[in-house]
C-alpha cells in the first residue's frame, strides 16, 4: 500500500522535508528586548551570523539554538558592508555543516528561518546569479545570488540550501523586498575580522562623491567623459589632509580611471588601509595630482 | 453636530499598567497632564497604557511603549514623546491601528553601477541653489552667471530628470547617488 502511494510530488515533498530536518540546526530565534525577533544561522560552534541591519545597536541578544534551549549571546562585531552581524555564544552546539553549494539560476532552494517554534521555510528558485558587486556600504559580496522568493523580516538572516541540501549562504534583504543571498564564502571572509576585532577595516578616504559629466572643454584635458565631483569632505579626513577639495573632480584614483563609485570602491578594500594612493583630479579647470593616505572607513 | 466634529480633543478614560511603580507613576502623570482620566483597568477605561511589561486580558484597545506584541493597537518606541503618546491613545480610541513611522526600509542596496542621469558640475550646483528656493535671477546672482544661462542650465536639469517643475528637479536630483569613501 505504501508502495503505491508514492508518486513525484509525494517523493519531491519528502525530499524538502529531509532538506529542512537537515538545516534546521542551523536556524536560531534572535530576540532583542523591544524589538522583533530576528533569524541567524548558527555558522559554526558558537557563532552565530544574521544580517545586520535588522538590529538595532545592541550588546548582547538572546539566542533560541533549534533545540529549544536559550543562551544569551554576546555582538562579537558587525559589518555594514556585507550585512552580517556575528555573535559569539558560549556552550552551543557544534552543528554539523553542511556542504558548501554552488549557485545556479533556476535552481530550487530552501530558506529557513525562525518560527515561534523551530524553523519556517520558504521555497523558490534562484533567479538569477551574477559575478561579484558592491554594496552601497562599500562591502565586497562574492556573487549577486537573487532569489525568486518572499521573505519576511523576521526570516531574513537565516541559510540558504539548494535542493542538494547544500548551505548558499545567509538570505538579506534588498531593495523593494526582492530577496538576495549573502554568499557562504562572503560571511567566511568577513567572520575573522568580526570575531577578532568587531568590524571589518575598509579603506576610506573621507568624501562624498557624485558621478559627474564633464564640460567638453574638460573632456580633452581629462581624457575621460566623466569623472567622480567632490561633494564633501570629512574634516581631518585622508583626502582633506591631502588638500582635496568640495569642488574638485576626481578623474583616477591610484592610477585607475573612476567614472563610478564602484571603481572607488574596487580600489579601497581592506588591503588599501595605510597606502599611499595617488588622486589625480581637476581643479579650476586644470589637472593635478595629489597624494593621499588611505584611512580606515568609520562604522557608519 | 455628531461627536466627531468635536475633533480629536476628547477627555478620555485612561487605565496605566506597568509592572514598576515608578513607570506607571510616570506614565499617570502623563495621562493627567493631557487632561485624560485615571481610571483602574477594570473600571472600563476607553484605552490603556503600558510599558509592555503588564498585560493583562483588556477590552480596551492597548497603547504599549515598546513591546513586541503585535496584537495591540498602539505600540510606540520606549522613548516615545507625550504627544505621540496622546495622539495614540485618541486614535486608538476612535479604532485605528498605530505604529511609528519607521526610517524606511531600502534593504540592503547595492552601489549603483550606472547611474542613470549623470549631471555637468554647473548642473548640480544649479539644482543645489534650486534647493534653497532662489530664483533664476537669485541663482545667476549666486553663481555668477547670466540668468539666460541659468535658464538654460534649468532646462537642462529638468529635461534629464524627467521634471516637470523646480521641486520634482530637486527630490528628484536628491535622489542621484552621492556615495561616501
């Protein structure tokens, strides 16, 4: 009798189950006194990641693991700039990992999240999967995974699995509710940092840039059609200490042309911090070149 | 003329829960000041309020300063001024829902790769005195140029920004992306 009963659906159902019974270690309930309750992913024994900017500034949160026991855990760090948040706990569990999934559009994928009891999950596809981008925040995220899925605020943080049963990374929130993935290998690149010295160092250079079209007179002298007008700058910063001005367009920064802020951006990563970089711009109509020391980007 | 013409200014029967008593007293005078009355939570108030930390089973709509619970009617931020506080407990009152206008929510945004309308630097500081208010004539003055130029410049601005007056040329322009290094 039981034989009969199994069809495509029934196995397909029994398959995201198994999926879900799986994962489900991973998921953990977040709970901020005065706030909503949020989902993490326990990422390894005793650290748990969930995205960033769902908490308010805090210290230390409670943490339900997936069995049902609480632990208070403490904000080890927390970075903007790829939306991960890590607390430390202590006495967790040492979760089994999963493997490590690779993305691909069109793909079924599983997101997990926190329900007042145990996990929710959510099913979709993969959307679309492209090659690395930045954040507004200046982080560098490995791959833009977007998923074709709802997600709610309360299940944002949770992991990712693809029909494999393989870990994508931690599920975020983008623009217009549209649903992104935090890559695996993103959150490994910045849990150190965060775990060691609670955030993650970035170059800075203390202005505030707005893509700009160059007048055709300008054009000729710059060599390029666009170039970055400085809006402001931060006092004492690396670019006010190099007598960077409001006014000022900046045409190359450290030998590359920057027509977009991701050019800038691509240039400041954590490696820049403390070198001299040169910034060539127009002032007044004429080209110059200046020296900067790159400095390390503020939390916001 | 119906009650409801009488606007929003109702003295109304105000219950306070808190599970401290130096919250509650805080809480009542508050109340008091607005010129609501006191009254005990079994006495049929027409709203409650409470610090989120004493619930009790109420048939009167709940105005809560800071708790997580979304069944009440109003929930407000722990730090939440008396005039907020005082036009939650009328609208609950009158059956609305209330919540704080939140900071809106954008996501987690990436850094526009291209950005749409680039502007020329003479634009932007147009659009910039379009901002305060000035007049073309006020611009030209400030910039030191014609207010022909200016016109033209204005011009520019809206056909990029797809604007059909000054204001929508600004929010729209506040809209272009400046990014901090």
């Amino acid at each position: 009798m039981a034989d009969s009963v199994q069809d495509l659906l029934t196995n397909m159902s029994n398959a995201l189950v198994e999926r879900e019974r799986l994962a489900r270690p991973l998921v953990v309930k977040i709970s901020v006194q005065g706030h909503r309750v949020r989902s993490g992913t326990l990422w390894r024994k005793d650290v748990v990641i969930a995205a960033e900017q769902g908490f308010p500034e805090l210290g230390e949160a409670r943490v339900t693991l997936a069995g049902g026991s609480s632990l208070v855990a403490q904000v080890a760090g927390r970075d903007s700039g790829t939306n991960v948040i890590a607390f430390r706990l202590a006495g967790g569990p040492d979760p089994a990992p999963l493997p490590a999934a690779e993305p691909k559009a069109g793909a079924l994928v599983l997101a997990l999240g926190a329900a007042e009891d145990g996990a929710s999950v959510r099913l979709g596809l993969i959307h679309s999967v492209g090659t690395a981008w930045h954040s507004r925040a200046g982080g560098r995220i490995d791959r833009r995974i977007i998923l074709d899925i709802n997600l709610g605020h309360r299940e944002e943080g949770g992991p990712v699995i693809d029909s494999g049963g393989g870990l994508l990374g931690m599920s975020t929130l983008g623009p217009r509710r549209s649903v992104l993935v935090i890559p695996s290998a993103t959150v490994d690149s910045v849990i150190e940092p965060l775990l060691s010295e609670g955030r993650v160092e970035r170059g800075w250079l203390g202005v505030a840039l707005q893509p700009v079209l160059l007048p055709e007179a300008l054009q000729t002298v710059a060599g390029q059609s666009h170039g970055l007008i400085i809006m402001g700058t931060s006092k004492d910063g690396p670019a006010a200490r190099a007598s960077l001005q409001v006014g000022d367009i900046l045409l190359s920064v450290g030998g590359e042309s920057v027509a977009s802020p991701i050019t800038v951006a691509q240039r400041l990563g954590p490696d820049s911090v403390g070198q001299q970089i040169e910034l060539r711009l127009i002032r007044a109509g004429a080209p110059q070149t200046l020296q900067a020391t790159v400095g390390v980007r503020p939390p916001k | 003329m119906s009650s409801a013409a009488a606007g929003l200014s109702n003295r109304l029967r105000v219950a306070v829960l808190a599970s401290d008593a130096g919250v509650e007293g805080r809480l009542a005078a508050l109340v008091a000041q607005f010129g609501h009355e006191l009254v005990e939570a079994g006495a049929s108030p027409d709203a409650c309020l409470t610090d989120g930390t004493a619930f009790v089973a109420l048939s009167a709509p709940v105005v809560a300063l800071g708790a997580a619970v979304e069944d009440f009617a109003g929930i407000l931020p722990p730090d939440a001024s008396p005039i907020q506080i005082d036009a939650a407990l009328q609208a609950v009152v009158v059956g609305l829902t209330v919540r704080p206008a939140q900071r809106p929510h954008h996501g987690f945004e990436p850094m526009t790769e291209e950005t749409a309308v680039v502007l020329t630097p003479r634009e932007i500081e147009v659009l910039a005195a379009l901002g305060k208010g000035l007049s073309n004539k006020a611009v030209a003055r400030q910039l030191g140029i014609s207010p022909h130029t200016v016109k033209f410049h204005v011009e520019s601005l809206f056909r990029k920004l797809g604007a059909g007056s000054r204001a929508e040329a600004v929010v729209k322009g506040l809209k272009q992306q400046i990014c901090e290094f």
